[in-house]
C-alpha cells in the first residue's frame, strides 16, 4: 500500500466514528435537507468556477451566513479506539476540523464537523439542514485568508447507508465537507444519521493573493 493510500485508509477509519454521536433531544427537530437540494436532482444553476488551491494553514472560524453560523474552529484529533473527536457538546457555538487532514482551502477533502444540539439545545450546526446549493461557507485561516466555498449539495444519510468514499474521498481540488448528526431521532439510540455539506473552494479573500 502506497503512503497515499494508507493515509487515506486512516481518514476512513478515524472519520467511521463521526456519526455515531448521539446528543440529541426528542424535543427538537432540525431541518431535513430537501431532494432538490441532493447531487440526484441535478448540478446547482449557478455552479462557479473552481478557484486554485491554497498552501495549507489552519482554520480558526467558519460562517454559514444563510444559516447563522459564525463559529471558532477548533482542531479534532483521534480517540483512543481511533474514532474522530469531536467538539466539546458544552459548547454548542464550536465547529470542529480534522487537524490529520487537509486544510480548508487546501487541495482535497476538509473535513468540518460539529453538534446539531445539545443539553441547552440546537448547537451550532442545528440548522446545516437548510442549506441550499450556492450558498456560501467561509473558513477563517491563520494565514489571514478567507477561504470562500459554494454549496454544491446537501444530502442526508442513516448511518448504515453513509457514503465513506463520496464524503472522504480524495479530490484533486479544494473541496469541504460539513457534518453533523440527523437523519432522524430515535429516544432510544439518538440521530439515525447524518446531514452532509459538499462544498468546493470558488474564491479567496485576504492575505497573499486574496481579493
């Protein structure tokens, strides 16, 4: 096996414990993605141009301006039974990044995930849902730049149907993936899955190069 190759086998391993984070509450119910807004219903309209990809550098803070979310970044790394991290559940306003993998706005696959609710309930990802394709998620990064992605689609999976490849899957460009818990509740074992942002660099702002 190739180094590529065996790195790309850990992210699959580490990744396999992300949706299975179960603290949700019965009495919420965040938005379910819409078929329209699926990879199945067609390319977005207004799908742009792919932009060159960055050096990496850390991410800090990410916003979702269709949805509310403007959130530090904190980086996730491995449990000891090799499962993915995940941000503190206290802290419902904290979006999480897989620091052992690609940077936001590097080339490849960024992986971002973060809660749907909590004790105090809907966290910072409540609403990823609602999402539409052409929306904008921005990604803060050390280096001062600002790295823009669009929406290409949002789909929502059960845990035993997750699509490892498509969602982890290497990618010659700068892409991310947004993730949290959904797919239904259920009071006896939590969310039944997972909704899922792609999304694709189109634009950097600040710093080096920025606009």
């Amino acid at each position: 096996m190739t180094s590529k190759a065996k790195t790309w086998a850990l992210v699959l391993a580490v990744c396999a414990g992300l949706w299975l984070v179960r603290n949700g509450s019965q009495d919420l119910t965040p938005p379910i993605p819409s078929a329209a807004e699926a990879f199945a219903a067609g390319p977005n309209a207004y799908t742009e141009a792919a932009a060159d990809p960055l050096p990496p550098s850390d991410p800090v803070r990410l916003r979702i301006p269709g949805i509310g979310v403007d959130a530090p970044v904190t980086g996730l790394g491995l449990t000891r039974d090799g499962g993915l991290e995940v941000p503190p559940a206290e802290d419902g306003n904290l979006a999480g990044w897989f620091r052992e993998g690609t940077a936001p706005g590097a080339a490849g696959t960024a992986i971002t995930a973060g809660h749907v609710d909590n004790a105090e309930g809907p966290a910072v990802f409540y609403a990823l849902g609602a999402l539409r394709k052409g929306d904008r998620i921005e990604v803060e990064r050390e280096d001062g730049r600002t790295a823009v992605f669009t929406v290409d689609a949002v789909e929502v999976y059960e845990a035993e149907a997750f699509p490892d490849e498509k969602v982890y899957g290497p990618s010659e460009r700068a892409e991310l993936r947004v993730i949290t818990c959904g797919g239904g509740f259920s009071a006896r074992t939590g969310y039944r899955g997972n909704v899922v942002a792609f999304g694709h660099l189109i634009g950097v702002r600040g710093g080096p190069g920025g606009a």
